[in-house]
C-alpha cells in the first residue's frame, strides 16, 4: 500500500479533530462506526474512507449537513489522483507536497534545484548516481522531474525562493546556465547564488508552506538513504533562520541572474 498524500493526511486530521471535538474516544468512535479501531485509526493517518464512511463520520461526530461542505471538498481533493500516480503507486513522497504548496525556501549546495534543471542536466545527475538504474527508471524519473515544473506557471504558480551555491553552478553546461537564467526571470521566483567565498554552511534542505495557515510548515531534507520530512515548528524555524542568513551572505537577486549570464556567456 502506497503512503497517504499530504491530502489524505489533511483529511484524516480533520476527522480526528471532530473525533475528539464530540469526545469520543477512537474505540467509542470505532463501535459506534462497526469498525475496528485499527480502522478508524488507519483513516485518521491518511487512509480514504469511501464517501459512505465518511458521511458516517461527520453525522456521528455531530457535523449537520448545512456544515458538510468543506469536509467533502477536502473528500474529493484527497480522492483525486495526483499525475505522478502514472508512474507507480510509489511515487509520492516530495512531489505531493510540492504540489500543494504555496511557498517553498530551498537551498542547494551541491546541484541545480530540480525546478531549474534542463533534461540533459537530470539524465547526467542520474548517470553519474552511485547505484546503476534501468533505462526506463531514469526516463521516468526525467519525465517526472519536468513535469514538476508546471509548478512554477498556471493560476496558482508556487512562490519559490532558492539559493544557489557557485559550485553548483559551477559544475553546470552552459545549456543548462541559460535555463536556470530563464526561471529566475519568472515573477513568482527569487534566486540568489552563494558564492565559494562564503564561510562554511550546512548541507541542503527545503521548507515547504501551505495555502491553508493551520497546517504546518515541513522541513525536508534529502540524504543518502532516503530523505526526511519534519513538522517540528522549532527545527523549522530554525532551518528558515538558516535561509534567511544564507540569504544575507548571497548575492542579491540582481548580482546573481547577471552572475549566472556571464557565466554562461563564458562556455
């Protein structure tokens, strides 16, 4: 079984916040229900419910049908299949989380954030990996990493600040350059670059914001074996604390696109 979206855990958290609002208990809720109390507990970390069950729910947790409506809209946002499932029920991770954010603060020090990357970029990061991957795993993974893109366009573009370090950049062809020179164009898109100069500074991770201002804010930080993702406030903080001092030894926006363009300039 595939890992709940960051919808479906939206949805469940709603459901045990009216749980416990009619003070029930999940095994007075799970009798009440016909259920086990693996179940309910199940559905309250993110597994869909049918529409049924869900109906169930809010009239046993005391929600009058006048009061339904935002609950069967956070149903059908949970229920609609995200483009990635195309490519296996595996594939959730980061990628539902970026699509519904609102903001994301990224910082990379070691290769192009992977919303500027061009596709020769993504082919060559994968080739030069540690593990040796089938052709249709790298050509999915490439498909699904220019997808992500659409993020950055649309009626709801993603507010996306990224800094970038010179040796990232550095180490880009000059194709690649004037790509990630178009993107930090964009209205909704402020990139700085870090220079070598600057004093040491920890390794790469990403802060993801949502619309919705009572869910939290993540953490996400990718390493060797996998990556991690933390709802903590105060790791949180302090990680866009560790931004925002990036940020000040960064070149500005300006310096940094004119950077990038002679650096390109000179391939």
């Amino acid at each position: 079984m595939s890992e709940p979206t960051f919808r479906q855990k939206r949805l469940g958290d709603a459901l045990k916040f009216l749980r416990e609002r009619a003070g029930l208990t999940q095994k007075e809720a799970a009798m009440r229900l016909s259920y086990n109390v693996p179940k309910l507990s199940r559905i309250e970390n993110g597994q869909l419910p049918d529409i049924h069950a869900l109906r169930a729910m809010l009239d046993l947790y005391g929600v009058i049908i006048a009061e339904e409506e935002p609950y069967l809209q956070l149903y059908e946002l949970a229920a609609e299949r995200g483009w990635w499932t195309e490519f296996g029920p595996n594939n959730v991770g980061y990628i539902n989380l970026e699509h519904d954010a609102s903001e994301i603060w990224d910082f990379q020090a070691t290769f192009i954030p992977g919303l500027f990357q061009d596709e020769s970029y993504i082919r060559e990061v994968f080739d030069k990996g540690p593990i040796k991957r089938s052709v249709k795993w790298v050509n999915d993974e490439t498909a699904k990493r220019l997808r992500r893109k659409a993020r950055l366009f649309g009626d709801r573009p993603l507010t996306y600040r990224v800094i970038i370090s010179e040796h990232a950049l550095r180490h880009a062809s000059r194709s690649q350059l004037v790509h990630v020179h178009e993107m930090c164009a964009l209205p909704n898109v402020t990139a700085q670059v870090l220079p070598d100069s600057a004093p040491l500074h920890d390794g790469s991770f990403t802060i993801i914001e949502f619309p919705d201002p009572k869910y939290p804010k993540i953490l996400y930080v990718e390493h060797v074996g996998g990556a991690i993702t933390d709802e903590d406030l105060e790791k949180v903080q302090a990680a866009k604390l560790a931004f925002k001092r990036l940020s000040k030894l960064a070149l500005t926006p300006d310096e940094s696109a004119a950077w990038i363009e002679r650096l390109a300039a000179e391939r």
